[in-house]
C-alpha cells in the first residue's frame, strides 16, 4: 500500500504539471486580451512582461494554499486514504474538465472547477462513509466547511455583478472626461490619470497583495503598514510629475506604460490568487503523505484507513521552490500554447468596437429580449434628460471616422487600460482577503462593462455580443455543476474500484490530454481562393474567374456523387455529401462578405469599385446555387431516412441523362470562364438546349403522376431536382454574362479614375 501510496502521489504531481499547462491556456484570457486588443505591443512583448508577472506573482500565493487542504471540508473527519481518493479525483476531473473548455476556445473558471470538484468529491465521499456505516445521511454537514464554502461561493458570484458594474461606470466617467478623441484631453490630464492607475497598481499589488507572499518577513509588512500614506502620495506625485513632463516635452505615451503596468499587475494578481487552483491539491497531497509518514512513526499500528487528517487544518507556509517551479511551468504554456491564443480571441471579438467581420457568436432570444429593453429604457431616459445634457454626453462618445484602408482596433488604449487596471485592483484585493475569487469572472466582466458603456456593442451588435456573453455566463454555470458531478462520480469510482480504477483513470487521462495537446483535430479553414478585400481590380478579375470556376466544378461533382447516392439508396454517403454542400455554402458565404470589407479596406478608382461590385452580385448568384442544392439534398436525405422509395424506370433514367448532361455543360463552362471568354451563342445554345431536356422530364413526371397516382412527396423531390437543375444553369449564365461585362468594364480606357457615388451608397 505505502508503494502504491507513493505512486500516487507521483501521479498528482504529474497532473499538476499538465493542470498548470491545461489551466494557463484557459486563464491567459484575463491578463493578455487588453494589451493583444489595443494593440499596444508586440505580441512577444506583452508575453514577456505578462511572463515576468506570473514568475513574481507566484511568489506571493503561499497563503492561498490552506484553500485546497481545509477551505471547503474538515479534514478531521476524513481519514489519510479518503483524502488521498479526493485529491485524485479532484485532479483527474479539473485536468479533463478544463482541456475540453480550452477545445471548444471558451474562457471558464479555474477557480470554480477546482472549487465545486473538492466539494463534489467530499459531499460524496462523506455521504458514502455515512451510508456504509450507519445507513443514513445525518451529520453531512459536519463534513463540509459550510462557513468558508459559502463565503468562497458567495464571492464567486457576487464579483460577476461587481466587476460589470465597476467596469461599465468607470469606463462611461473616464470616455466622458477623455472621449474617443482623448488626444486632447490627454495633453493636460495624460500624466495625472497615468500616476493614478499607477499608484493604485502598486497599493492594491504590493501593498495589499504581500501579507500572502512567501517571503515576506513581519518586519517589511509592519514597516509597510505604518508607512503607507507617504509611500502612496510620493508614488502619485513622483510618477504623475515624471509622466506629465514627458507628454508635454517629448509627446510621450504614457498609456502604453499604464497598459504593460496593467498586464503585469493582473498576470502577477492572478498568479498569486489562480496558483492555488492548479497545484493546491497535489501540494495539500504532498503535505498528507508528510504528515501520515510523521504519524505512522509515532504509531506503527496506523494505517491510512485509521489516520484522521485534522492536522491539514494547521497553517503551513508553502516552500517557495515549489512556487516559482509552477510559476515556470505557467510562462512556458503562455509562449507555447496555441489554445491559449483561440480562448484569448474569443474575449476580445466578445469586447471589440470592430463589426466588419462575421459575429462569433449567433443571436439568441435572450439577448434580443434584453436589446429591446435597453432601447425601451433609453427612450425614457431621452425624455427625462436635457437636449444639452444629451448632446454634450453624446458629443464625448463620438468616434473618430477611420481613413480609408484603416482597420480599426477592437477596442483603444484607454479602454484597455480601464479593463486591466480595475481587473488587477478587484483580484489583488481578494487575494488580500484569502478568498480565491475567479479571475477569468472578473477580468471578462470587467472587459463586457466597459464595453457596454463604450458604446462598443451598437444596434448592429449588441445582440449577437450579448447572447455570447450569455454562452460564455452559462458555460460558467455549467462549469460548477458538471465540476461538481463528475467529481463525485470520480470519487465514487475510485472508493469502489480502488488502484484498478486510479491507475486505468491516469492511463486514459494522459492519452487524452496527449492527443487533445499534440494531436489536435484539424481546424475547419475556409479557402478563399487568394482573394483579399485590398485586391486590385486585375488581379481580383483574375481570381474571381477562378473562384467561378471551381464553385461550378464542386457545385455539379456534389450534385452528381448526391444523386448516384440517392438513387443507390446510399443514406450514410449521402449525409457526408450534404456536409460538403453545407461546407461549399459556408464558403461561398463568407467570400461574398468580404464585400463589405473591400470597400471599407479597399482603395481606387472606379474601376476598382466596378470590380467590387461584379463580385458580389457575381458570389450572390453562386450562394443562390449552393443553398438551393443544399436544401435539395437535405430534402434527399429526408426521403431515404422515411425509408420512401427512390426513382425507377423512365424517371430514373431521365434524372441519370440529366446529370450526364449538367456534367458535359460543366466542362465547357470551367473552361471559358477560366479563360473568361464565351461568345453569345456558345452560352445561349448551351443553356437553351439543357432547359428543353429538363422541361421534357417535367413533362414525363406529369404522366407519371397521371398514370401511377405517384406520392406527393415523390413528386415534389423530383421537381426540386429539375428545380435545382434549372438553377445552375440559369445562375452560372447570369455569372458568365456578368464576367464578360466586367471585362467590357475595365477594357473601357474612358472610364473616369474617380470613385463613383454609387459605389458610397452600396456601403
């Protein structure tokens, strides 16, 4: 048993080492979007400096640590071998649980999931101890530490509210005092704001945080204490009179300072508060196993299913070693994770003033409820203020117009340093309290108040913004009640099945983490056939005949390979064909947006406009196609799943020349649009001839319906079919006829080097 005991506890430290690297790809959300958003710094800049803080930051959790070992059960009533079962359980649910959050790019709670899985795992392990020995539940509670669960709990959720509160009013009073144009502003108020955000960095960081840190001695904590007001003041008036020189002499950007100072602070805020999350367990295992060799050789007659833990109730200072070796481990996931990177751009598109590309999240019926509401309350508000107050209020929120070609920021300087500073203040003082609130809970909401009040989530936005914010809230929620159950699952096992299940747990736990981390399933990339929104007119005709070309060629091959699917009653093949026509209207979907971003990115004559517009209503035409074969193939599947039967006879082999035909129609169209070149009487003799095939197996569908009282449904699949075959040979005209007009267009050397005004309009 001591062999196995060893082995296990081997194997927390190991998890401990991939729930750092699992936890910090979830976590660097809170302390990197700012800086990557507002583009303040290099990428490889911001992680140094967010690195340094995590390496310091680490230095000061050591208090935390009494959170794993006695925050959220009485280790008294436990014995060495139900805590050992905890710990592991706890353990191989938070890596599990925290690495599919980090798939799916969602930002979750860290400090939740390790929360709700000790309290899950001893819920359950005392309820079982309980039932075995005396057949009721009576005397639950006393298992669980009620008062500091509830209060970790209560903080948890109580600092949703807080941060978003915080950061939407604070946010509204600095953007009215600075505005979208705070250049001005910022000339005469850029030094004294600086110093501010500056010193309350350093109150709320050093001289709150410290009392936690490892190696602080009670001499420098009492010489803080008594001197605090003269260290603040000198460091307010000393660094807002430095900054302020610097503005008014050498245009300095003092913001940039406050932005890097901010994700120090919050890396180093969330190192000391977050740690305890991903290696509180294994070092609270650790400290067990110490204890349980103390006692064994004070009392050999001790066994770990006789040895309360109800020393783990004792403070003891974590040794430092341990702590910068976990801080290491988290720079390296910070450098090396590309999860890291996918979670970390799904808070800033959530917080982003930028709207010219597609929303990440869809819109719910929650967030359309509480967009309507707003604009109900703002209405009333209207009517209660001033027209001058209003006027003066909305003059501080108006944006400056972007030029032509600029790609505008998610969000500016002064935002970024709002969301960091006031993150870092409101951790540092949890941390302070020894509570571990959630990081990832207060730097989002910090980061969705502000945004709200920035005016960042408009009309066009807010509710496709809300409804993510209330996906990401929900997963929160979800985090907590499956961190709970799977726990307690995790538990249960590990009572009933004992080493087997411990050692087959680990085994599969590793092999997922492997693949998941090194063997990522390849991420669905959307081929744009090299066309970009700043791409000259040329160019862009070039590969526009491109595009047409392959769109056709999939277009008729996902056609062709649905029906040899149908009609062989193939219903696996044909739902995999389906998924490609979902895929090509996915694609074809997302080039035509890009239409919007050429003319807010896009630049020149009108030619280049003209060129612009031949491509949308040329990718229009081809979404058109592509949702009618997608619907027509779902309406196939639909046929096949009701096990109907397919098409025999004289309808089978009409359907089967039809296709062969679209097939040869196929091939000459590739090739003259790929050259861009077909005469009138090619393209109409073409199209006629293919159309009066098509009108003669109508004509034959009727006869049938006539003589053999053929099913509705039947019927009207086959006339989608015909349908669908009309529509590619009616739309791919139109294209080919609009692609010989743009190069009428741009062949026209009298075209005016102007931008024409119809081309602002269609923005």
């Amino acid at each position: 048993m001591d062999t196995f005991l060893t082995c296990t506890m081997l194997f927390l430290m190991l998890l401990a080492c991939v729930n750092l690297f699992v936890g910090v790809s979830n976590d660097a959300v809170n302390f990197l979007s700012s800086a990557l958003g507002s583009r303040t710094a290099r990428y490889n800049v911001v992680l140094g400096v967010a690195a340094a803080g995590v390496l310091l930051g680490c230095t000061f959790s050591s208090g935390m640590m009494e959170i794993a070992r006695s925050g959220i059960f009485n280790p008294q009533l436990f014995t060495f071998w139900d805590v050992m079962l905890i710990f592991f359980a706890v353990m191989l649910t938070d890596v599990l649980l925290l690495d599919t959050f980090n798939s799916l790019g969602l930002p979750t709670s860290t400090t939740v999931s390790i929360v709700f899985e000790l309290l899950g795992a001893a819920v359950i392990s005392a309820a079982y101890k309980l039932w075995v020995s005396s057949g009721s539940l009576a005397g639950l509670g006393a298992y669980i530490n009620n008062e500091k669960a509830f209060t970790i709990i209560t903080a948890i959720l109580v600092s949703v509210a807080i941060a978003f509160t915080f950061g939407a009013v604070i946010q509204w009073l600095i953007r009215v005092i600075f505005s979208f144009k705070y250049q001005k502003v910022y000339r005469f108020l850029g030094g004294i704001y600086s110093g501010l955000c500056i010193t309350a960095i350093f109150y709320f960081l050093i001289m709150k945080g410290a009392k936690g840190a490892s190696f602080m001695t009670p001499e420098l904590l009492s010489f803080l204490d008594s001197n605090t007001s003269t260290i603040l003041w000198s460091c307010f008036i000393g660094v807002s009179a430095v900054f302020q020189l610097l503005i008014w002499f050498f245009n300095f950007n003092a913001l940039r300072v406050v932005i890097l100072a901010g994700t120090f602070a919050l890396a180093f805020a969330f190192a000391g508060n977050d740690l305890v999350n991903f290696v509180g367990v294994p070092l609270a295992a650790m400290q067990s196993v110490d204890i349980a060799a103390a006692a064994k050789a004070a009392n050999e007659a001790l066994t770990p299913q006789t040895l309360y833990m109800g020393a783990l109730k004792e403070s003891v200072r974590t040794p430092t070693i341990y702590l910068v070796l976990s801080g290491l481990i988290m720079v390296l996931t910070l450098w090396f994770s590309p999860k890291a990177k996918r979670v970390v751009q799904t808070a800033i598109n959530l917080s982003a003033s930028e709207r010219s590309d597609k929303e990440q999240f869809g819109a719910t019926t929650g967030g359309r409820v509480m967009v309507r509401s707003a604009l109900s309350a703002k209405k009333i508000l209207n009517q209660l203020l001033p027209d001058s107050v209003l006027r003066g209020i909305d003059s501080r929120f108006e944006k400056p117009r972007l030029k032509k070609g600029e790609i505008a920021l998610p969000f500016d300087e002064v935002r970024a340093s709002v969301n960091l500073v006031l993150a870092s203040i409101l951790i540092a003082v949890a941390t302070s309290m020894k509570l571990p609130l959630s990081t990832t809970y207060v730097t989002f909401m910090v980061a969705m108040g502000s945004s709200l009040a920035d005016g960042a989530w408009d009309r066009e936005t807010a509710v496709y913004r809300i409804s993510g914010v209330m996906a990401v809230i929900s997963g929160w929620f979800l985090t907590g009640f499956t961190a709970f159950i799977l726990a307690g699952i995790a538990v249960l096992l590990c009572i009933w099945f004992g080493p087997w299940f411990m050692v087959l747990g680990g085994i599969l736990v590793i092999i997922r983490l492997f693949k998941s981390n090194f063997f990522p399933k390849k991420e669905k990339v959307i081929e744009t056939e090299g066309i970009e929104p700043g791409m000259a007119r040329e160019e862009l005709r070039l590969k526009l005949n491109h595009a047409i070309a392959n769109n056709l060629d999939d277009t008729v091959s996902i056609f062709s390979t649905a029906m040899t699917n149908f009609l062989a009653e193939d219903y696996e093949e044909l739902k995999k064909t389906r998924l490609r026509a979902q895929g090509l209207l996915d694609k074809i979907s997302y080039m035509r947006s890009q239409y919007y971003l050429m003319f807010v990115r896009g630049e020149g004559p009108s030619k280049d406009y003209d060129a612009r517009n031949y491509y949308y209503r040329t990718f229009s035409n081809m979404k058109d196609v592509a949702q009618d074969l997608r619907n027509t193939l779902s309406q196939m599947e639909d046929h096949l799943a009701n096990s109907h039967s397919v098409f025999k006879g004289v309808l089978r082999s009409n359907l089967l020349q039809a296709l062969n035909e679209l097939t040869g129609l196929e091939h000459t169209l590739s090739k003259y649009v790929e050259a861009g070149e077909i005469s009138d009487d090619i393209l109409l003799r073409l199209s006629d001839t293919n159309l009066e095939e098509v009108n003669k197996f109508q004509i034959v569908l009727m006869k049938q319906i006539e003589e053999h009282q053929m099913p509705l449904h039947r019927s009207e699949l086959y006339l989608s079919i015909l349908q669908l075959y009309r529509e590619i040979v009616n739309r791919y005209t139109v294209i080919v006829l609009l692609q010989r007009e743009l190069n009428f267009v741009l062949s026209d050397p009298d075209r005016d080097n102007g931008a024409p005004e119809y081309a602002v309009e269609q923005k």
